[in-house]
C-alpha cells in the first residue's frame, strides 16, 4: 500500500467514527424527546380530565348550541356567510334568507321555506332587523 491509500483508508475510517457517533447522539436526542413528550401528555391529560370534571353541567350544551353567535346577527344586512354561522342554517337556507329581504318583522322569517317552527324558535333570539 502506498502512503496515498493508508490516508485515504484513515480518513474513511475517521469519518465513519464520525458518524455513527452522530446517529447515537441523535438516537438519545429522539429518547430523550419521546420521553418529553410522554410526560406532557400524561400532564395534559390529566388537566383535560380534571377541566371536564370541574365544569358546569350545561356549559358544554351552551357552548354547541351557538358556537359562533357572539351577538345577534341583523337579518336585512347579514352576508350568507354570517347567516351560515346560525345554527341549522347552511347554505341554501341563507340563500333563501337572503331572497326573502328585506323583514319587517322577525316572524316574518317564518314564511322563508325550510325555516320550520323549531328551527324559528332557536333563532328568533339569535337574530334581530
């Protein structure tokens, strides 16, 4: 072997030293995240089941009977889209809304087709003119 092959040969050698220590560092690193992260779950959880636990009986019904109705939505000058946020109300039945403008009544909102009995009762105090 000539001098060339042998510094060649230690370099490789140097270098494969290299990596296979940088794949064992990088195994603990991903250990040690695992480990992290089991810890934050079982942290979550835990706080997750005590919240549930802790909350009021009606908060959660409360909260998906309007989940983005903050404050009422005025019928003659709502876009589809806000219209849509009411509760049972998609797309076609917005359109609708919007085709029977202008109210001049909220019961007037009755006569909209697919705007039932129980359907008007949920949003009658969900919308005003």
């Amino acid at each position: 072997m000539t001098w060339f092959t042998v510094f060649l040969l230690t370099i490789i050698a140097w270098l494969v030293s290299r990596l296979l220590f940088t794949v064992d560092a990088y195994r603990q690193d991903l250990r040690d995240l695992r480990d992290q992260l089991h810890h934050l779950q079982s942290a979550v959880a835990g706080k997750v089941s005590s919240a549930v636990a802790n909350a009021p009986a009606n908060a959660q019904k409360t909260v998906a009977a309007h989940p983005a109705v903050t404050e009422k939505i005025n019928l003659n000058a709502a876009s589809k889209t806000q219209l849509q946020r009411l509760p049972k109300v998609g797309a076609v039945t917005a359109q609708r809304i919007i085709d029977a403008r202008p109210f001049d009544d909220i019961d007037a909102l009755k006569q909209v087709e697919g705007v039932t009995g129980s359907l008007f009762a949920t949003l009658r105090p969900l919308v005003s003119l």
